[in-house]
C-alpha cells in the first residue's frame, strides 16, 4: 500500500502515550483515545499496530435499551460489582443521539460519582464523535486501546438504534438489553434487531409497577422464538446466539443495586457458554469481518482515485469506452476494472 502514502510512523507524542498507557497511566489512555477519535482511522492504524500484541484479552459487555431505561445507573452499579472483585473496569458510553453530549456526559459523570475516582475505573463518552471513519469505526480502535490498556471488562453503553451498534452488539462477549415497566408497550417496544444481539434481559426499575408483567411479556416472547427453527435460512434472530442459551430475564433495581450480583453470576454463565459451545470464536471473526470492512471501505474509497488514476492501464481501459459499443459502456468497464483489481489483491 505504499503508494497509497500511509503513513507508518508513530510520532514520538503517540510513543509516549502508549509507554504511559503500558505503564497503567489512566491521563495517557484518554490521550490516546482523543487521537483516535481526532485523527480518525490514519492516526488510528498506528496507534493499533502498536498496541494490538496487547490485545485479545478484555471482555465486552454491552449495554442497550431506550434512553431512561437506566443504563447508565445499571453501569455503574455493575462496575462496582467488578471493581470490588479487583477487576479493572472501562465504560465507554456510545450515544449518537444526543450530540450536544456536555450535559448528558456531566449526568453520566454525576452518577457515576461514587466510582469516579477509583483508578482501576477509567471512564470515556463518545458521543458526537468520531466523524473521521465513522463512530462505529471509532468505537472498534477505542475497544483495542481500552483492552491494550488491560481492561478486564470493557462496558460499552449505547442506545441501539442503528445497524453500527448493533454490529459493535454482536461482537460484545455478552449484551444486556435493559427493559424495564412502563416504557413502550411490551412486546411491541422490542425492535426488529433486538431479539438477535440480547444474551440477558434485564428488567431494571424492579421498584416499579409493572416489572412483574414486563418479565413475563419477555419470557413468552422468549418462549415464541424458541419455536422457530433455529436453523432455518429464514431466521435471521439467533444468528451469533446459536442454540442452547435463552437468556435469562432478570430483575434489577438500579438505584440500590439489587439483584446486580445475580447479573454478574449470569454474565460469567454467559461468558463459560460462549466458549463452550464455540460462539465466541464465531463472534470474534464476525467482529474483525466488520473491523477490517470498515478499514477497506475507508482506505478504499479515501485513496480511490489515486488508485484508478495512477494506474498506466487507465487509459486503455478507458478508451474501450469511446467505441461506443455494447459492453464497453462505463458500468462494463468498471466491472472489468473492480476484475482485475481484485485480481491483483486477492
Ligand atoms: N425507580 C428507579 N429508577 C431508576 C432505576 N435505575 C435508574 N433509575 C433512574 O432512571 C433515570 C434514567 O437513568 P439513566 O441511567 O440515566 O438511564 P439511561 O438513559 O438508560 O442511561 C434516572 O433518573 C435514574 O435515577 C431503578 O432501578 N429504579
Ligand atoms: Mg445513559
């Protein structure tokens, strides 16, 4: 890819930042973090491939659900539970709907005080960002450099709402979709898409009335799915799921914390059956499918022209085109193109 002019180099700046970062420094990872995000994908690929040896040993917890499900209060309170076991914790709070995110980050930041200080806790939004290759590209570089960084658990919070988050979902080791009472209408509240990234439902808001319908509505949901065929063409549900794991539907109550120790019993339950039944490789290639499109897409399209132009066959190519005859049009010629370029590289 030289001619593509990459660069490889890590300035002396990153070089810096990641030996602090090795050397368990919390200011250098929200350093490092900020250049991902900055300096999109070319600041990116150095960074990773520095650090990626480093990588592979964190696990992925996803968290999603309606905005004022309680997310944020579960996290916390999940992050507790993790920290009191001695184990270090990142969250990394995804939530491109709300892009002025200086008041929702300050929310955050104010309920998740109780832990903020605690330095095996490291703490990071990001909303609104990561316009250079996209958030969900972002997000991916972010997930190495927390797990570089030794993260044991890395919780990634976000509304799941389009199809990036739910792919960031579908390679989390295990994803809890918060569904607490009164919001939307039981069954109909659950979204296409939703059935197939949940591992547990977590009825947070047990205080409230309504969590014991909720529960059930989720069960008999549950209970419906379970009827189809897991193997058919047609159902796309269970995808990465694979037989023998229904999730479990537990109750929560944020505030208090109730219940959130049966939930990390659950999660480890999760966690055993991914290995065992051979889901978590399947979900890892699955992530570094999308991981390495995401790169291509960007790299590809970014350097496109240089690729076509710098070419010397171009012309000849091109001037099929002026003969004005079947199958020399510009779709043709394209296709014959993309050919031999696939040709070269694959
Ligand atoms: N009654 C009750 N309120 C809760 C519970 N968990 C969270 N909340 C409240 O619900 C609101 C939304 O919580 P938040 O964590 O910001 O939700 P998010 O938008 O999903 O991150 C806040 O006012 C929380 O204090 C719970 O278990 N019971
Ligand atoms: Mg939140």
């Amino acid at each position: 890819m030289n001619n593509l002019e990459l660069t490889t180099e890590l300035t002396t700046e990153l070089r810096n930042l990641i030996d602090q970062m090795k050397a368990g420094n919390r200011r250098a990872v929200a350093r490092l973090i900020t250049h991902v995000e900055n300096g999109g994908p070319e600041t990116a690929r150095n960074i990773i491939k520095e650090i990626y040896p480093l990588t592979g040993k964190a696990y992925i917890l996803g968290i999603t659900g309606a905005p004022g499900s309680g997310k944020s209060t579960l996290t916390n309170q999940i992050a507790s539970e993790y920290l009191k076991a001695g184990k270090k914790v990142s969250i990394i709070a995804v939530d491109p709907t709300s892009p002025f995110s200086g008041g929702a980050l300050l929310g955050d930041r104010i309920r998740m005080k109780p832990n903020f200080t605690n330095k095996n806790l490291f703490i990071r939004s990001m909303a609104n960002r990561g316009k250079l290759g996209g958030l969900a590209m972002a997000t991916k570089d972010v997930l190495h450099v927390l797990d570089a960084y030794g993260s044991d658990i890395i919780i990634v919070e976000t509304v799941g709402v389009g199809q990036s988050e739910i792919d960031i979902f579908k390679s989390a080791h295990t994803t809890l979709v918060i569904m607490p009472p009164g919001m939307g209408d039981g069954i109909q509240a659950i979204k296409a898409g939703i059935m197939e990234i949940t591992d547990i439902f977590v009825v947070n808001k047990m205080d409230r009335e309504g969590a014991d319908r909720r529960v059930n509505e989720l069960q008999t949901m549950l209970d419906i799915s379970e009827k189809i065929d897991v193997d058919s063409p047609n159902n796309s549900i269970r995808v990465l799921r694979s037989k023998g794991w229904r999730p479990p539907v537990l109750k929560t109550n944020g505030l208090t914390g109730e219940n959130v120790p049966i939930l990390l019993d659950q999660i480890k339950k999760h966690g055993d059956f991914i290995i065992t039944s051979g889901l978590k490789k399947q979900r890892l290639i699955f992530r570094y499918k999308h991981y390495v499109v995401d790169i291509l897409k960007y790299f590809l399209l970014k350097n496109i022209e240089k690729i076509v132009f710098s070419n010397p066959k171009i012309n000849e190519f091109i001037e099929k085109i002026l003969s004005y005859e079947k199958g020399n049009d510009p779709y043709s010629i394209s296709d014959a193109i993309m050919e031999v370029f696939l040709n070269r590289y694959f």
